[in-house]
C-alpha cells in the first residue's frame, strides 16, 4: 500500500490510515475543549449528584449537561470514524477546531 503524501506532496512514511490516526489526539482536545466550554469540572460533578435530587427541575438541568457533553464524546467518536473516508486532501486540510465538523 503507498504511503499517504505530506503537505509538501513527499511521502510521510505513514500510510493513510496511521496519518488518521495522528489526528486523533486533536480531536480528543478538541472534544475536551468543548466539554469544559458547556459544563466546567465543578459543574459535571454536580450535574451527577444533581440526578439523583428528588426535584425534577434540578435532575432535569443536570440531565441537560450530561446529554450536552454525550453529544460532544459521540460527535468526536464521529469525526474520528469518518476520518478515512475524507479525501486525501480534506485530511491534510483537516482542523479539529472547525465548527463545521461538530455541527450535526
């Protein structure tokens, strides 16, 4: 199998599917970066002591968060899955930071 081509158009030594993979980590930052932006730390421990109130406003709100940042966790898992099928030139181009990738 020929190895995928850099920007440069040299070959990277990586075949396209390790070179996916090299993007990996980005999106998994990217995926945190969002995370904290809807529900900082605090924020998500208390949503998971929130769902067990006995009011259902307060489980209501804390099942908001949960739901907000299992929508990103899925959408990242997405990206990460569709990587491969990207044209050759769409990876190379690829920005994790891009809404258009988190957008549904």
């Amino acid at each position: 199998m020929a190895n995928f081509l850099d920007h440069h158009g040299f070959d990277s030594g990586l075949t396209k599917e390790q070179w996916c993979q090299q993007l990996h980590p980005a999106i998994i930052y990217e995926a945190q970066r969002r995370i904290l932006e809807v529900a900082p730390d605090w924020k998500q421990r208390n949503a998971s002591i929130d769902l067990q109130s006995d009011d259902a406003d307060v489980r209501a709100k804390a099942q908001a968060v949960i739901d907000a940042i299992s929508a990103i966790r899925t959408k990242s898992n997405e990206i990460e899955a569709a990587l491969p099928s990207m044209t050759d030139q769409q990876i190379l181009d690829f920005d994790a930071r891009e809404d258009a990738h988190w957008s549904s």
